[in-house]
C-alpha cells in the first residue's frame, strides 16, 4: 500500500518502488554522472540515449530524504499491520549503497 491508495486492492499485492540514491562524495570529486533519469511524478525511470523507460509503482529520485521513502512507502505498510494485514519489506541493493539507514 503506498500513501496515495484510498483502499485496500486484495488484486495488486505487490508494490515496487525505486530509489536512486545521491552520488558519494567520491563519485562527485570524479565527475561522475548518473546513468538513469527520474520521472518521480509519472514514476518512470528512463535510459538516457536509449529508448527504454521502466514504470513503477513509485519512483524516488536522488534528492529524496529518508524520511519521504519511510512515509510514502513503509508507513502504510505499518498502519495496514494494525488492521490485520501482512506486511513485507525487502530493500534489495549494492553493499554500502544505504538500504540499513
């Protein structure tokens, strides 16, 4: 459940969402760039000099606070627990890249 859904959907079990996280300190002294595009209000992801986007059910971008993805994608998720749902959260990720925080 995400917090824009106005009621439960038994059909749509799973939700997928995305976050890029901001570049290192490291990888900014070494100029490097992002090698995707966030489309946070369509929730797309785009391949720039590709013709390939990826829709999910939510995209964060890199200037999104820990706090944001907390509220808009586990916090339902909490709330939901409370009325008798089953709740999973499963952050998947390189080593180092902030799934813990």
């Amino acid at each position: 459940m995400w917090a824009e859904d106005k009621e439960k959907d038994s059909t749509n079990n799973c939700k997928v969402a995305i976050r890029v996280r901001p570049l290192f300190a490291q990888e900014k002294l070494l100029d490097n760039t992002y090698c995707l595009e966030c489309d946070t209000l369509r929730n797309v992801v785009v391949l720039p000099g590709q013709e390939k986007s990826y829709q999910f059910d939510k995209v964060l971008g890199p200037t999104s606070l820990q706090k944001e993805v907390y509220e808009s994608c586990v916090e339902p998720l909490v709330q939901s627990i409370f009325e008798g749902y089953n709740a999973t959260v499963l952050a998947y990720g390189q080593t180092g890249s902030g799934k813990t925080y």
